[in-house]
C-alpha cells in the first residue's frame, strides 16, 4: 500500500467552490437576486458541501495524518507570515469598525444585554433575572458562554467586541495549525487566505457583523466543535460541545446521531469520556452557579424567543410592506409568512413544527444511512458531512433568519474543508 499523493483533488476543487457560493449567498448575492433563489442557494450550496464531502471519502480506505510531520520550514514560514499579515490586517479593520460603530442600545441590545449581565454577575446579583432598564421588559436568553467570556473585557475596561474576535482568532489559528499536517499542500497555502478573504468579505458588505452582534465568538465555538469531531481527545470533544450548547445550542437535534455514532464506532470509554466531560461542564457553568437557583429560568428564556419572532415577523419594512428580516435573503420563514389564510400566531406555529421535523428527519435519513454504510466510511468523516448537512437544513428553517447567524455555517465548511485535508487515501500500490 502506499499513501495518497498531495494532489488539490476535483473534490476539494467543489467544496471549495461550495464554500465561494456559502460566502456569496451570505452576504451579497441578495442584492442581485430575490428572496428565493438566495434562501435555496445557501441551503443546497451547504448541502452540496457536506454530500460532497460523504462522497469523496465512501468507500475509500483513509487515515488521518495525526502523527504525520507539520509542513516543511519553508511553508510553515510562508503559512506563519500569512497568518500575522491577516491577524493585523483585521485588527486594524476591526478597530475601526468599532470606532465607527459605537454600542448603542439604539441601535442593538446585544452587547448592552452582555455588559448588564457581566455587571450582574462581578456585582453578586442574579444573573437571571428579567432586564427592566433598556425600557422593556427583556428576559435573559443567553446562556453563560455567549457572556462569561466578556468579564475580561468588563474587568479590563476595554471593547467587549474584542472578545468576540479574539476568540474566532484563536478558533481560526487552531484549524490552522492543525491543516499544516494535510495531505494537500494547497489546502495549506489556501488556509489563511480562505479565513481572512470571507472575514474581510463578510465585514466589506455588513459590518454590523463586528460592530452589534457577538455572532463570530459562537463561529469560533463551531469551529472548534468541528477540531473535536476530528480529535481523539473525548475529553476536548466533550468541553468544546458544552461550550456551544452553552451558547447557542443550535446543534441540540443532531447530538443523538453524534453520540450514536460514537458509540458504535469508537471505544466505550471514548463515548462516556465526551458525555461525562458535557454533563459536568454544563453543571459546573450554569445548572449549580445558576439555573440551580431558579429552575424556570430557562423556560422563559426559551419562551421569550417565540415572542421575539413574532415581534420581527411583526416588524415590516415600509417600503415593501414585508417584514425587514424574513425577506432578508435567507431561509424559508418567508414561505410561512405568506401563508395567508392563517392568523400569523399559526404560521409562526407551523414554522416551528417544520423547523423540528425537518432538522429531526434530516438527522434520522443521516442516521439511517450510516448504519447501512458505516463500513464504508471513516465515522469522523460522517460526523463532520452530517453536522454540516444538518446546520444547512436547522439554518434553513429557523424563525428569523438573522444575516448574523449564517456566517456560522460559513466558518464551520471552512473548518472541515481544511480538517478533510488532513486526511489521505490509501490505494494500492
């Protein structure tokens, strides 16, 4: 036998091209085309991703390049050079983003929401409690990892949108240095450029990206769920999932199949190491500090999320009449909406029945065919064409399609593009 050569394959070639039509659809082609054609292109450009990726490895005899050499000097010069000309690069545009966009209520209630409740916690009062002082009465939705993070930035006294971009920084430089072990060299040259064009893309036509939201820290969390799902370590696969079900817990629908797959794939003591590692993270960051002390907390918060939606399908843009977010390029709530003969409490119901099916028979047709054809492929590499081919479809159908939110199905085909590479096929020889 000998080991595959480092060839750019045809398939990487189409996810690469995947992930070109992810960027496009995310931010821009809404401009050039309607409401439908930009929806079902980001959801088939994901799809595409993750079915691409199932078909490049079945059948194929693969290993993973974990103890293989990092890349030569002179690519690693050449990689660390292009890693510190884009982490300055975006320094600077993102300091200026935030000196053009100050935190204004006014404007969003995200960050002011995370400055309140880091106050909260540093002052010894409950976390929990409803807000009263933006004006309205505002229920506390975030879990603890969308805002503990920023107590150092609270104790620092600096921006808190630093934390948000420090911490995709440090998830981009892991996938990075991780692709230096790939089996495609152009894979390792295209790492840092892939990262840095989408952020600079992303923030060229909304950089309210940066300037309100907290989104890109929870694009870093994904990414790195995507290096555990790639990792031997149970223990660091089992950390990094309580970190992104403790901030936006979006994969909650897919973890069945996951640990499914663990179990049959992998040693007993691998699957009890990720499950034990997610329970006491959980407990230790929110059940004993926090949800131990008011066990309805996150009912409510949970709830306060269906009166939220309706608020934005309420909100309607006076020039077309249509609500501002749903006809924002992205999803399918914009078909419920236009449901007609029903009163508008009944379509958002619908929404949310599809929205569960949906992600749940998407995850059941997964499951199905791994069990059928779990011998014929690596059940690392399922894991990462699964949880991608799932977050197309949970994307698709979530209540308000926020621009915000796509970029993280974004970074997470970024990261598997590269954690793909670190693998090779085996022929014989």
């Amino acid at each position: 036998m000998q080991s595959g050569n480092k060839r750019f394959s045809l398939y990487d070639l189409i996810l690469f091209i995947c992930i070109a039509l992810e960027v496009l659809f995310s931010v821009y082609a809404k401009k050039f085309f309607d409401q439908p054609v930009n929806a079902f292109g980001f959801l088939f450009s994901g799809l595409a991703f993750g079915l691409v990726l199932l078909k490049k490895f079945y059948g194929q005899t693969v290993l993973l390049n974990q103890n293989a050499p990092l890349a030569s000097r002179k690519t690693g010069a050449i990689m660390a050079a292009l890693c510190l000309l884009a982490i300055s690069i975006i320094t600077v545009n993102a300091g200026n983003i935030m000196t053009k966009i100050p935190v204004s209520l006014s404007s969003s209630d995200i960050i002011p929401t995370v400055q309140e409740l880091c106050t909260r916690y540093l002052d010894g009062s409950f976390v929990y409690e409803p807000i009263e002082k933006f004006g309205y009465h505002l229920p506390v939705t975030y879990l603890p990892m969308q805002w503990m993070p920023y107590l150092i930035a609270e104790k620092g006294h600096f921006d808190y949108r630093w934390i948000a971009l420090g911490i995709w920084l440090l998830a981009s430089l892991i996938v990075l240095i991780r692709s230096y072990r790939s089996s495609s060299l152009v894979v390792q040259l295209l790492a840092p450029a892939a990262l840095a064009l989408s952020y600079f893309y992303i923030c060229y036509y909304n950089d309210t990206m940066i300037g309100h939201t907290i989104e890109i820290m929870v694009a870093g969390y994904y990414m790195l769920l995507i290096c555990s799902l790639n990792s031997s370590n149970a223990i660091f696969r089992g950390l990094v999932i309580g970190i992104c079900l403790m901030s936006r817990y979006s994969l909650l629908l897919w973890l069945p199949l996951a640990a499914a797959v663990v179990w049959w794939a992998e040693p007993r003591k691998y699957f009890w190491q990720t499950v034990i590692s997610i329970i006491v993270f959980i407990g230790i960051i929110y059940v004993i500090p926090f949800l131990s002390k008011d066990w309805g907390s996150f009912y409510r918060g949970y709830k306060y999320y269906d009166r939220s939606a309706l608020g934005e399908w309420q909100h309607i843009n006076p020039l077309t009449n249509k609500p501002y977010h749903l006809y924002g390029g992205h999803g399918i709530a914009y078909k419920f909406y236009e449901i007609g003969d029903l009163p508008i409490t009944e379509r958002l119901k619908w929404l949310q029945k599809a929205h569960v099916i949906c992600s749940l028979g998407v995850t059941a047709l997964l499951g199905i065919w791994y069990w059928f054809h779990r011998k014929s492929i690596q059940h690392r590499i399922f894991l990462l064409g699964s949880c991608k081919i799932y977050l197309a479809v949970f994307l698709f159908f979530i209540q308000v399609p926020y621009l915000y939110l796509m970029i993280v199905g974004l970074f997470v085909s970024i990261a598997i593009l590269f954690e793909q590479g670190r693998y090779r096929v085996q022929q014989p020889s």
